[in-house]
C-alpha cells in the first residue's frame, strides 16, 4: 500500500513537470517594453516552440527605433498608384500616405484604397523586406478640426477604424489647426485626441507621430501652453514628432546655427537644442525639411548643407532622423545626401 502509494505520488510530480514545461514553452515571451538588441538577446534565450509561436506577431508589432527617415507623399504620380516602390525610397525607412482628412480620404491615402487585397498585401511584403513602415498621414494644412468643431473622440475612433480596415503601421498626426493654436483650443482637442488613437491603435503593434509646427514648441507664447503642453500630458503615446522646420518666414532655420542651436526672436527657443532643453527628448526630434526649393515658402536648406547640420547634431547626442516633404522631389539619392556624414545608406 505504501510502495503503491510512493508511485502514484511520483507519477503525479512528473504529470505537474510536464504540463508546468508545456505551458511555460506555449506561452508568449513580453516583449514589448524592450528595445530592439534586448529583445534579439531575450529571443535567442527563448525555447524554440515559445519564437514559433510569438515571433510573427513580434515583427508585425514592433515600432522603430531611431533614427527615422521619413518621407510624405501626396503628390500624383504617373505610373504609380499608391506608394512608390521601395527601391525609389531607399535610405528612408517610413512612408506617408497623405492625406487621411476628416471628410476621407485623399491623394495618396485614397489610392491606397483603389489597390486590390492582394496588392496592397504586396507592397506591405515588400516595404517589410526593405525595413520600411507605411503610414498614412492625417490632416495637414486644409484640415481644421478643432476650428471645425469636429469631436477628438470620435475623430480619433474614425482614424483608427481606417489604419486597421487598411493595414497600415501607424498615422501621423499633421495637425496645422492654427486659428486653434492662437487661440488656446489647440492643445485640449490633441490631448484628448491622442489619448484615445492610442487607445484604439496601441503601443508596439501601431506607430503614432505627430508633426507639429517648430515655433509650437516656443514656451511662454501659446496661451494654451503649445506642443510642450502637448508633450507634457501625452508625449509618451507619441513615438516622435516630424517637426516642421520650415514655411515659418523668412529668416527661420536656415541655417545650421538656426536649425539647431538659436532661432530668432519671431519664436524663440525653438531651434532643435533649445526644444530639447525644454524637455523633449532628442530622440524624438525628428527634422523636417522640404526637399526643395518649390516644396515650401521658406525654410529649405540643401541636402548637401543639411547632410553637414545632421551630423553636427548627431556629433551632440542627437539621433532622431530626417524627415521630408514629399516625394518624388525627394526619393533615394536625396536622403542619401542627407545621411552620407551621420548614417550613410
């Protein structure tokens, strides 16, 4: 009775070994608030049967880590119906779809929708295998929601229904709302605005950014506090913000001085290091600039010029990226430029 007993005894504790083994190996490893080399180390720790099981997921969730080069497209394209192909783009690793407006969608972002299933699960395969996200972009200079009186709730609930009925990586936040801005509306609507897309589309399976204008950043100008405002109440939804360094006059970042260190009196402290100082994270500035001349008032720097203000800022321990508008005038051989002195392709 007792030997009887000691076997039934250890052929339970062998049962329990086995079934604890099993569900540790079927169950998913947490990923998702490591960086990228963490999560390489942490995989290569991992039982085989737990990567089958998780890995897919893991690359089709993962957000960037700087830096980014982004580039925005709304301009037709003969030939080219949706995004361009990844070859045309190489050196950036995010493309815009623009725009996604409140009253739909437009340009860029509509054509995306014309493409077939299978197409668009083409281009996604193939922007995959060349490391590039596809977003589409939202808003930008026509659109005026909160002058609008459009709801950021359901705003922000409308948007995300589109990335997902879409399959895209993510949206960027192209607000230019600037009778808003001046009169203090501006930064309750992006605040409420934000915090819901995040909660529709959430951190590591969708990319959120925001592409303010430079001079929001400016303290103690913007009665409703401007995008540090913004910043302090949900900069950690964003994942970085395409800051519009240029269309803000004449004389503002036009240099690598402006651009980076001091800009002038117009908006003070809202060159790159002064934003900084104001406590943005620099791995969060991206740089914005048109890719030429005619693709902005003011504010374009050639690439070879800017190729030499991004390695100075990336000399300081800045490593956000670049971003443009707007492809074709900017494509391959213009980030290429731009990257040969920090990131060479």
């Amino acid at each position: 009775m007792i030997a009887l007993s000691i076997r039934r005894l250890a052929a339970l504790v062998v049962a329990y070994l086995a079934l604890h083994v099993t569900t540790t190996l079927a169950s998913p490893t947490a990923f998702d608030t490591l960086d990228v080399q963490a999560r390489d180390a942490l995989a290569d720790l991992t039982p085989a049967p737990a990567r089958f099981l998780d890995e897919r997921d893991l690359v089709a969730r993962a957000t960037p880590a700087p830096p980014y080069f982004v580039i925005y497209g709304d301009k037709y394209v003969s030939g080219t119906t949706g995004p361009p192909a990844a070859s045309a783009i190489k050196g950036f690793n995010v493309f815009l779809l623009s725009f996604l407006l409140t009253e739909g969608a437009w340009d860029k972002a509509y054509e995306w929708t014309t493409l077939t299933a299978d197409q668009r699960a083409t281009v996604k395969s193939q922007y995959a295998a060349a490391g590039i996200k596809l977003m589409v972009s939202v808003f930008g200079s026509t659109d005026v929601p909160t002058s609008s009186g459009n709801d950021p709730i359901g705003t922000a609930n409308t948007i995300a229904a589109w990335v997902k009925q879409w399959g895209l990586d993510g949206v960027d936040v192209d607000y230019e709302d600037f009778n808003a801005m001046g009169a203090g509306t501006a930064e309750n609507w992006l605040i409420s605005f934000t915090k819901q897309l995040r909660s529709q589309l959430p951190a590591g399976s969708y990319i959120i950014t925001h592409a303010p204008v430079a001079p929001w950043f400016s303290p103690n100008i913007w009665s409703g506090g401007g995008y540090l405002k913004v910043h302090q109440q949900v900069g950690s939804l964003i994942d970085w913000y395409n800051v519009q360094f240029y269309n803000q006059g004449s004389t503002e970042y036009t240099t690598c001085a402006g651009l980076l260190t001091t800009s002038t009196s117009m908006y003070p402290k809202s060159a790159l290091f002064q934003i900084i100082a104001s406590g943005v994270p620099a791995s969060k500035l991206v740089i914005g600039k048109p890719a030429n001349s005619g693709d902005a008032s003011t504010g374009y720097i050639a690439p070879a010029t800017l190729a030499g203000c991004v390695s100075q800022a990336k000399s300081q321990g800045w490593n956000a990226g670049v971003s443009t508008w707007e492809f074709p005038d900017a494509a391959a051989s213009w980030i290429q430029t731009v990257r040969a002195s920090s990131w060479p392709v």
